[in-house]
C-alpha cells in the first residue's frame, strides 16, 4: 500500500514537471531554430497593453513579432527634440514599422537611419510651440533624407484608438516601403508584382474618385496624391480590416496581396 501511495505522488508530480519542462525546452528550441531575438519583459508589457495587433497574434507569432521589434530596434536610431525618447516611444515606432512587413522577416528599411521624436505636433518651422503645428509625421527628404519625424502626441493617439482607421506613424513607414523603390507614388514595387502594378493604379484612381465624389468613408487626405491614397488606404487596412472589406472588397484584396497578411481572419 505504501509502496502504491508512493508511486501515485510520483506520477501526480511528473506530470507538471514533464509539461513545465516541455514548455521551456520548446520555448528555447523555438528561438534556436527560427534564430529569433528574445524582447526584454519590459518591451513586452509595452505590447501587451498598447498594440492591439500584437495582442491578438498567435503565441508563436507573438514570438516573431518580438524578434522583428528587436532586430529593427538594434539598427535603428532615435533621438528626441526637446524631450527624452521613452521605451514606450521606441517600442510603438518598432511596432509601427513592423505591422505592414511582418509576412516579409528580412524586411529592411533601407532608406532610414534615424527617427525623431517631436513631443507634440510640429509646424514648418519645426516648432512645438506656437500655431500652425499641423504636421503630425513625415518623412524626410534633402536635407532631412534618411529621418522619420513623428510626433509623440500623433504616435500614442494612432495606438489609443483603432476604431478611426488612423495611425500617423503606420502611415509613415508606409511612405517608407513604397520608397524603397526609389519613388515615393503609391505603388510598392518592392512588395507588388508586376503584373498587378497597372490593376492596382486602375483600383487607386476608381478609390479616389469615389472619395472626391463624396461616395467613399477614406479619409478625404487620401485625395491629396497617389502616395498619401496608399498610406491611408493602409491606415484603414491596419486599423479596420473587417470594414474596408466590407465596404471596399476591391481594395481589400490588393491590400491583402500587397502585404501578405489577412487581418481579417
Ligand atoms: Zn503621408
């Protein structure tokens, strides 16, 4: 009978440590295998309570998202403008540069080295102060190639609510990936086929037209150029993917194409 009690704690007790041991030797195998990065605790809760994205990924996916958020971390170089950069800042811009490429891993901004943090809205002047401080984001050109100025007031909003199909800093790194090409139009080559570039203009000109119509719920801004069309267009993907799908299938399924991820499923 002792001997019978004794091997039935023994079983209740392995079972837990063969689980629990499971856990952390295919946790580690998992960050071996696909060579990922592990993210400090402190990144992590970043994520976990501000980028809704990343809270409803998969555990595995979660893991390749951290690693993604690392790498460009690690290349890239922040400084702030009249204020200190926080983790939260560093973390939210990653996050943001991430969301449009997770499906492409080896992804590289190659034309940025460098973002800059404006504690609030800026105006031409590059002023927080003051009026006119109309600009939320841009990327830069001239003298200012290379940089992605973004402020903190616009990239903590495009995380607050994702109900409103906005997001400034999103918008911006789009404006990166469809630089990559070498111009700045609207149409990604870097991500498009080819055969689906003179589809996709023909979808983009119907869009705006529809806006300009008063017929379509994209945000007006969409209207000003074929580049600013594709960044919002990717605002409203990102934010309401089940929306735009319902309201521009058409849309949808470039979009779809473009950035390989179905964030409606
Ligand atoms: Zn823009």
């Amino acid at each position: 009978m002792e001997t019978l009690n004794t091997l039935v704690y023994f079983l209740i007790l392995l079972v837990p440590v063969t689980i629990v041991g499971f856990i952390v030797v295919y946790g580690k195998g998992i960050y071996r295998q696909l060579n990922l990065k592990k993210m400090p605790d402190n990144r992590r809760i970043i994520l976990n309570s501000d980028v809704k994205y990343y809270i409803i990924l998969t555990e595995k996916n979660k893991r390749l998202f951290e690693s993604s958020v690392e790498r460009f971390l690690a290349t890239c170089k922040f400084t702030g403008v009249d204020t200190t950069v926080t983790e939260k800042d560093r973390v939210l811009v990653a996050a943001s540069a991430i969301i449009p490429v997770f499906s492409y891993p080896e992804w590289e901004y190659s034309v940025l080295n460098e973002v800059i943090i404006y504690p609030d809205n800026f105006n031409e002047e590059f002023e927080t102060t003051g009026p006119d401080r109309f600009f939320r984001g841009l990327v830069g050109f001239g003298f200012l190639e290379g940089k992605l100025l973004i402020s903190r007031t616009a990239l903590y909003e495009g995380f607050d609510d994702f109900s409103d199909a906005r997001n400034t800093c999103i918008h911006e790194f789009i404006h990166l990936i469809d630089k990559e090409d070498g111009e700045v139009d609207g149409i990604p080559k870097a991500l498009l086929d080819k055969k689906f570039l003179i589809p996709w203009m023909f979808i983009m000109n119907k869009e705006i037209r529809k806006i300009k119509d008063g017929k379509s719920d994209i945000h007006p801004y969409a209207t000003k150029n074929a580049a600013e069309f594709f960044s919002v267009s990717c605002e409203y993907f990102f934010e309401r993917p089940d929306e735009l799908k319902l309201k521009h299938p058409e849309l949808y399924r470039f979009m779809k194409n473009i950035f390989e991820q179905h964030p409606t499923a």
